[in-house]
C-alpha cells in the first residue's frame, strides 16, 4: 500500500473547507492531517502538521494566501495548489511559488463541483512531488551573445532526421505549451525576448476568465505585445497569442502567412486548450519553418504534437527536469525523442535566440 500524501487544507469558508476535507478525506491516496481557518492558523500549523502539500484561499481576512506565501515559503518550502475565484491575485500568488490552481467552483452545480474535485485530486496527487520555485530562483538572466552549453542532445532516433541536418533559420513561428508551472515558467522564457521576434503562439492550460488576466499580466511585463487569442487573429512578428481557456487552438494557413482559430471543441489528452492540438497544427502547416518548446507541467499534452513537429523539421526544445516544478510533459517528449535541444529554463532564450 502506498504512503498517503499528508494533505492540509487552508480555507476561510468553513462551508467550503468542511466539504473540501470531507471529499478530499473519502479518496484513498490522501490523509487530511488537518485544516487551517486563515493564513496565520496555517502558519502556525504548518510546522506541526508537516503537511506533503496545501490548498489554499487568497482572499482570507488577516493575512492573505499571497502573504502567507511570500512569508513561509522561504522557511517551509510545502506545495501549494491554490484554489480561487477568478482573481487576478493568483498571478502574484504563483509568481511567490504557488505551484497551481484550481478555480472554485460555483457551490450550486454538482457538475461543476464533480469535475473541480477530480482536478483538484489530480493536481495535489502530481504536485506533492513537485519542485518549489521561489521568486529568488527566478531571476532573469540576460541573454549572452554566446550560448552556454547548459543543454544537452536528444540523440534519439527521429524518422528523416536528415531533414533536421540544417534546420532552416527561416522561423517564423514559434509555438510553446506548458501546465503545472507554466505561468511563470513561460513569463521567465517570453520577458527575456527582444520587442523583435517572429509571432509566437502559446498554450498554458488554464481555466476561462483565466487567460484574459494572464495575456494582460505577460503584456505588462515583456517587450513584446501579448493578448488572448480571438478567432482569425493573424499571427504577427512581434505579438504573442495566448490560447483562450476553454477553446481549443490551431495555427491555420493565411496566404502566405498564418492565423488562429480557436474553436469550442472536445478535450484533447485531456485539456482545452489542448497543447498536442496546437503542436499538431503547427506540424501540419509551419513545418521546418517553426520552434517549439515544452516547458513544465504534469502529463504528456504536448509530447506526441512535439514529435510531429520534429518529424516535420521544426527545432525543437523541452525544459530540463532540474527546472521544472513538475518534470512531466517535457519529459514524455524527450523520451520519445521528441526533443531536439534539452535545456534549463534560464537557458531556453538563449537557445532560441541562437537558433534564429
């Protein structure tokens, strides 16, 4: 019988914490060893409990989640998935080392609350394990003129890798997906890139409402202009286009350039948006003349999509296990051979920029 990951739950509701510990209680592979009614309860609770991971509010009377990270993550270094109504605090709470978030579900709808239980299981069971990323680790570095040799070959076989020989330079898209991790793990890669890029296109799992909030947050932040992807938006030099939470993303041909749709369609390796989807679509229509990066996150979204993209001469690059706060998706793809260049987050813009 496996050990039962030690959960904690922080929440100020106490109709909402007594559900969330009676459910999350009932599955086998958890043990609630106890509850926090604020931030400063869980403070003082933490040491005692040493829970493997935490839910968490941020918006609770007193100390916020968002201080409560800020102050006991550098001391208790705990995974803690947060679970939130649409706010643009979860931003700033996962940039303070939150791993990921789950939205609160309307507490009326048995569907929505059937289907926020089974991911909010899924995130804990995977994050217990994950990699706590402070914000000290997360300095940017400035790209170098030389690259440092801080990556490593995936010298898998890969069918007409005589296509892969001399990529061409000739980009004019890259595309990037990640999950667990992924918002500052993708603010980390993009903020480093100069206002003079080809477009770039993106798929972050995240939840409607969600995007909107994040496109703004990245376009605050980076040199280049970023906004949630509508249906028919031309893929530009210079523009970042965020797949929109709940639609599904494809790159399609325009011309002689591109666009993305974005359509309401079933889950694919489980999400929408799906990363295989948008990978698939680049494969098929950008071909050689394409990056693609996979970056942090559980499961294998975006691994089979990489491979093809690979296989179609595309460039492509898969984060590093040391880096990643959840070493899943960039690992499927490596094992697979989809993954031309290996590299740690702080490296990966350099490694783009050499390939451009």
């Amino acid at each position: 019988m496996a050990q039962k990951i030690r959960l904690m739950v922080v929440d100020d509701s106490i109709l909402f914490r007594s559900w969330l510990v009676q459910n999350l209680g009932a599955d086998p592979r958890f043990e609630v060893v106890g509850y926090a009614v604020n931030a400063l309860d869980a403070k003082n609770k933490l040491p005692l409990l040493k829970p493997d991971i935490m839910t968490m509010d941020i918006e609770m009377p007193g100390m916020s989640g968002l201080e409560f990270l800020k102050e006991v993550l550098p001391i208790h270094p705990v995974p803690v998935v947060l679970v939130s109504s649409l706010n643009m605090r979860v931003f700033d709470a996962l940039a303070a080392g939150a791993i990921d978030f789950v939205r609160k579900p309307g507490m009326e709808k048995d569907g929505g609350k059937e289907a926020f239980l089974a991911t909010l299981k899924t995130k804990l069971a995977v994050g217990s394990n994950a990699h706590v990323r402070l914000p000290s680790q997360l300095a940017p570095t400035p790209i170098p003129t030389t690259v440092p040799r801080t990556f490593s070959q995936n010298t898998a076989p890969v069918q007409r890798l005589s296509s892969m020989a001399n990529p061409s330079s000739n980009v004019n898209l890259i595309a990037i997906g990640a999950s667990t991790g992924g918002t500052e793990a993708i603010l980390e890669v993009v903020r480093q890139f100069p206002a003079k890029m080809p477009g770039i296109v993106i798929t972050q799992h995240m939840p409607p409402g969600f995007t909107a909030m994040y496109a703004e947050r990245l376009n605050r932040l980076c040199k280049l202009e970023v906004r949630e992807a509508k249906h028919g938006d031309k893929v530009q030099p210079g523009l970042v286009l965020l797949a929109p939470g709940g639609l599904q993303m494809r790159v399609v041909r325009l011309g002689s350039g591109y666009s993305v749709s974005c359509t309401d369609e079933a889950k694919v390796s489980g999400h929408k948006p799906s990363v295989d989807v948008l990978f698939d679509s680049v494969a098929a229509n950008v071909r050689r003349n394409a990056i693609g990066v996979l970056l942090t996150g559980m499961g294998a979204d975006g691994a089979a999509g990489m491979l093809r993209m690979r296989k179609a001469g595309a460039y492509t690059i898969g984060q590093d296990k040391d880096s990643c706060v959840v070493y899943g998706m960039p690992m499927e793809a490596y094992k697979i051979g989809a993954v031309c260049q290996q590299a740690s987050l702080s490296s990966i813009p350099q490694v783009v920029m050499a390939h451009l």
